[in-house]
C-alpha cells in the first residue's frame, strides 16, 4: 500500500477551513495564499502526523 498524499493535503486544508477566522478570510483573498499542493510529500505528512498521528495516515490499497 501506498500512502494517500491526496487524502492527507485534503484533510488539511479542511482542518485549517474549519478554524479560519473571518478576518482571516479577508487576508487570504487580499493577499491570497500558497495551497497544500505546494508543499511536499513530506511536508504534508509531517503536518497530517502533528495532528492526527502517524496511526491515521490513509493508504491507497494497490492492485496486484
């Protein structure tokens, strides 16, 4: 099995949605923000891990 990147940089981004502040959101379309998507693998599974643990890392399940 390989690990779901995809997944991971999803749940962040709704993590981070869910504690926005509305000035918050006044910045980010001011000023705009760089997506999940420009962080690395790694980057992302380091965050993913800091809040939900290494045990709830999602998997793609590989055809063989």
């Amino acid at each position: 099995m390989k690990v779901d990147y995809n997944k991971m940089r999803c749940a962040l981004a709704c993590f981070e949605a869910e504690q926005i502040e509305t000035e918050e959101v006044y910045e980010l379309l001011l000023n705009g923000i760089a997506g999940y998507d420009d962080n690395t693998n790694q980057e992302i599974k380091d965050m993913f891990v800091g809040l939900w643990g290494k045990d709830q890392i999602p998997y793609i399940k590989e055809d063989k």
